[in-house]
C-alpha cells in the first residue's frame, strides 16, 4: 500500500475538458459569495468612490446585481445604527471596509473592525450600529437578493441566536425606491 496516497490517475486529466465544468460566471454558493465580499473589500478602486456619508439617514448604495444575489455598499456616521431585524429569506455576507462597527444579538455584542467579516443564514435577527467616533463602510453580499427587512423589538433581537453581521439603510429609503432596507 502506498503511504502518500492509492489514488493515481491514469494519464492527463487536462485532456479530457468535455469531462470538466466550465468556470461559472457568477457565484453559488456560500463560499463564493464570501470570495465575492473579499475580492471587492480588497480592491478599494472598486468602492472607494462610491462612498457617501449622510448625517439625517444612513447611505447606501447598490453596487452590483447578479443572478440570485445583490452587493451593497453602506456607510454609518458616528451614532448609525440599523434598529434590530432580520433579512427575511436572504442569506448574507457583511465584510467592514472602515471604521468599527458594533453587532448585538442574543448571543451578545461585538465589535467588528476592518476586515471583519460575518456570515449569517435567513432569518438571522440582530442590529448593527457605529458606536464608535469615526464613520464606518460595510460591502454586504445577500442571496437571494434582498426583498425583506423585518424589524424587531429589542427583545425578539436579543433572542434571537448570532450568525452574521449586516448594515442597513432606513425602511422608509429603500421603500422610496421600491426596495427593502438594506441591512
């Protein structure tokens, strides 16, 4: 018996593409949308332009749609916050770009510094806030896109187990345009 290995392959396997899947165009599943967050966070000429602060309501703006899934891109000036809720049946991914930003969930608060990076299933309630005294940026991944935003009470939030982090934009903002808040 072999000790590396009693796997051998029998030729090219680089000969055969019919047998191989072409790259997909856009991203599946989990892991590729966390690749997705990473590979935009790491480019700060994909997103640094784009970036507004607004002190009477949080800014955000949607960088990019793709089949099943949207990208945004949040900003949140010292005292910003979310308000507890959920995202509905979206999956996401929430990467920090800038600043800090604090998460509380009923498993507890957190801070979550530059290149923080949280991942969180549907349904998954919490709040997101800047309690720090700079601005902060957040890059959100949602899939399926988003299409509901629940809020919560402070206390359903705090029942609620934690999984990821997400930034959101007011109800009332992305109503007037036809779409849920960001968070």
């Amino acid at each position: 018996m072999n000790s590396d290995s009693d796997l051998q392959i029998a030729g090219d396997i680089l000969e055969v593409p019919h047998l191989l899947q072409p790259p997909r165009e856009h991203p599946a599943t989990v892991a590729e949308f966390t690749g997705l967050a990473r590979s935009i966070a790491a480019d700060r000429s994909r997103w640094a332009h784009l970036v507004r602060y607004d002190a009477v309501s949080r800014w955000y703006h949607r960088m990019l749609v793709g089949p099943g899934y949207e990208v945004w891109l949040l900003s949140w000036v010292p005292g910003q916050g979310s308000g507890p809720h959920d995202h509905g049946r979206s999956s996401g991914v929430l990467t920090v770009l800038e600043g800090t930003l604090t998460e509380r969930s009923a498993s507890g608060t957190r801070a979550l510094a530059v290149g923080a990076e949280r991942v969180f299933a549907p349904g998954y309630a919490h709040e997101v806030a800047n309690d720090a005294l700079e601005p902060a940026v957040s890059l959100h991944v949602y899939f399926p896109g988003l299409t509901d935003m629940p809020m919560h009470s402070t206390a359903v939030a705090a029942s609620v187990p934690t999984s990821a982090v997400r930034s959101s934009a007011s109800t009332d903002e992305r109503a007037a345009d036809g779409q849920p808040a960001v968070t």
